[in-house]
C-alpha cells in the first residue's frame, strides 16, 4: 500500500522555480546537530539558490557514525556545544544511546551572522534557543525541519513534550519530510498553511544506475537478498535472519544468501542464523562505490526497522532497481513501497507478518522482480537534492514574502549581483 503525502506545496508556491541561475536575495542560516552526505548535496543545491547560506552544526560528527566529515563547500561553523548521552528505550523491545546537543551559542552565533531566516533542524534545545533569538528579532523568521515520525515521537517523555510545547510558541513554520511526520505535527495542532513537505534526497554516488538482467530460473542459484545498515536492535536484523532461517527451513529446495553491509554488536547472534540451504555473508562497514557494487548484485533489499524516522536504504535501492522488503515502521517504506508492484510491506513486530511477506518475495520469478526493480526506479525518480532544494525555497518564500530574486551564474557567489 502506498500512502499519498496529500497537499506537497501551498498554492501560493506553485509554479515557482528559483533554479540556480535565479537566486532568492537572502541570507539563509541552518541549524543541525551534523551533516550527513544527502545534507549536505541538498545544502549545496540551496547555496545556488540564495545569495548567501550559512551552516551551524553542533559537533563534526557523533561518536557512533563509521563516516568523516565532509562538507564540500559549504560555509560550515561548529558552535559551542553541551553533548548528553541518554538511553533510549522504546516499546519494541530495544535500547539504544541518544545524542542530545545542546549548542549553547545558538543566540550569540546568529546575532553575529544577521540571516534573514533561519531553519532549525528538530524539536529540541537548538529549535529552542532559536525560537529565543527569534523573540528579539521579529524580524527574522523561524522554520522547523520536522525529521521524524509519529511513532517515535509518541513515545518522548514529559520533558520533550513540554519542551516541544514551548517551541511551537516561537517557530513561524514547520516542514515534514514524510506522512508520519505530518500526522505528528498536526497532532500537535499546527495549522496546514503552516506546514511544507521538504523530503530526503539520495546520494546518486550509491545509486546503481546500470542495466539489470534476469538470472535463469532453472539455473537455481541462490536468491540474493542485500541488508544495510547498523547492526543493532533497533533495526530489526535479527528478528530478520530468525523468520528467514524459519522460512528456509520450511523450504528445503530453496537457496538463499543473505549479504550484510554494515557491522554491530549482533554480527554473532546473526551468524548463527546460517542453515544448510541459507548462507550469510559479512560485507562490513562499505564505501559508496562498495554499495553501489552490492546494490547492483542483489535481488532484493531488505529494510526490517523497528524505528526508522524515514530510512534511506529503501530509496537507494529502488533507484538501484532493487525491490523493497521492507517495515511499516520506516516512513520510507510506508511512503514509497506499494505492495507487489516494487516491494512487500510487513510488521516487524509480528513474526507472521513478516514470515508471509518474506514468503511473497521469495516466490516472486526473477522476472517479476526485474519488473518490480523497474517500477521502483519510476517511483523515486523525483526524490534528488535539486528537488529538496526547491522545497526549502518554497518555505523561504513564503516566510519572505517580498523576497527579490537575483539574477547570477549558476553556482555564483558574488552577493553583490543582488543589491
């Protein structure tokens, strides 16, 4: 099933294009806690757009990411920063670390900078020492960048949900980057036209863009199924391989290998999965050009989240071709996956949801799953960084309502042209 997002743009925006030789004459500051690569090609799409942008970030990079920053570009300052490590327990059943930054010169950083408005990313101590510099000056507005979903959100304590009250009484407008998000922000009774969808991008450098072909059926090799993604509980791996070593040992006849791109403390409990007629194979910690390879090998990626705000494995692997079987607890797959047209949908919660989708796929001809990979490219060819640009663009001209455009190369810089 797929979920329509309903209204993407307000009709005010519709038909604008601020593209890169068109650039809106603003000074744009963005808060985040880091940057990861599909933030930083979108923020590098949107530095074309206005005349200058400026990007505040509460560390380089948490202590649990396996990557380097890089920024490109980018006019990048890192501020001052509190960081708290709390447990996050939720109620599927795992436990995980959470990083909350608490960047104390927020105030000091934008009063210095002078943006004509500033996006904040989450509902948290940054949105909040925003809204603070935003009672001072009336004249800059505020956006929140909503990165989440309703069912991670339901579960914050008294702190967070008092916290995020506070904030809704300082920020201007809001973006949701999927239809979980924007279920959460209305539950908290924030008017539609205040409200824009500005989704994910992919990084193309991960894509598999070459043709696919069909492996012979009756040459019975393996079904090849491709997981990426942290080894840990709360993406689901390990109740994965357990429903899919139940289902090879129920089908005897049938091959399968399960490839793993990434690493954590369950590689052992998942390797003891392996049967006779289902091999698991460890590809560890991979670069783009190592995914890209593992996107164009396999037949089917699997997504089993137990939470996932958006999850940008899914829309990686249908650009790459590749079927989804992926969890209704990833707002990705519940934005972009219809049931056996480019992936199967299931609940990781439910060991039988999951057995019977499991059994779907792999009962699907090679055939049909090229036919589903080709399906799953149409269904996100609109999802790339110039696209996410123009939806920051859309909020920032609605914020600014008597905002000039300025005419500049693409990719210029010299502010000057917008005077």
């Amino acid at each position: 099933m797929s979920v329509a997002f309903g209204r993407l743009d307000h009709p005010e925006m519709a038909g604008t294009n601020s593209g890169p030789n068109d650039r809106l004459d603003a000074h744009v500051v963005v808060l985040n806690n880091y940057l990861r690569k599909h933030h930083v090609i979108a923020l590098q799409e949107l530095a074309k757009r206005v005349r200058k942008l400026t990007v505040l970030l509460s560390v380089p990079m948490e202590p649990d990411r396996n990557w380097d920053a890089a920024w490109e570009d980018l006019d990048v300052r890192i501020q001052k920063n509190w960081m708290l490590t709390a447990n996050w327990k939720h109620s599927t059943g795992f436990n995980e670390p959470n990083f909350i930054h608490i960047p104390i010169d927020t105030g000091s950083q934008l009063k210095s900078l002078k943006p004509d408005v500033v996006f904040s990313y989450e509902m948290g101590f940054r949105t909040l020492l925003s809204c603070w510099y935003r009672r001072f000056h009336r004249n800059v507005p505020l956006a929140m960048v909503g990165n989440m979903s309703q069912h991670i959100e339901q579960e914050r304590g008294m702190m967070r949900r008092s916290l995020r009250w506070l904030i809704q009484r300082g920020v201007d407008y809001y973006t949701y980057n999927g239809p979980s998000c924007k279920r959460y922000l209305e539950s908290l009774s924030i008017p539609e036209d205040r409200l824009f969808h500005v989704p994910y991008c992919v990084d193309p450098d991960i894509v598999f863009k070459g043709d696919r072909t069909a492996i012979d059926e009756s040459d019975h090799s393996p079904r090849r199924l491709l997981y990426c993604g942290a080894l840990s509980p709360r993406k689901g791996i390990l109740q994965f391989a357990e429903s899919l070593k139940h289902w090879c040992d129920q089908n005897p006849d049938q091959l399968a290998e399960l490839s793993i791109a990434g690493s954590g403390p369950l590689q052992q409990a998942i390797m003891q999965c392996q049967t006779s007629n289902l091999a698991i194979r460890f590809l560890g910690n991979c670069n783009p050009d190592d995914l890209r390879t593992a996107y164009g090998s396999t037949e089917i990626c699997v997504f089993p989240s137990l939470a996932d705000e958006w999850g940008l494995v899914p829309i990686e692997a249908l650009a790459s071709g590749v079927p989804v079987l992926g969890s209704v607890l990833a707002q990705s797959v519940e934005t972009v996956v219809e049931e056996g047209r480019n992936g199967w949908i299931f609940e990781t919660t439910r060991s039988d949801s999951m057995e019977l989708a499991i059994d779907r796929a792999m009962n699907c001809s090679r055939l049909q799953l090229l036919e589903m990979g080709e399906h799953g490219r149409k269904s996100v060819a609109h999802i790339n960084s110039s696209a996410t640009a123009e939806k920051f663009c859309h909020v920032i001209q609605a914020m600014l309502p008597d905002l000039k455009q300025c005419k500049s190369e693409a990719g210029g810089s010299d502010d000057r042209l917008c005077d």
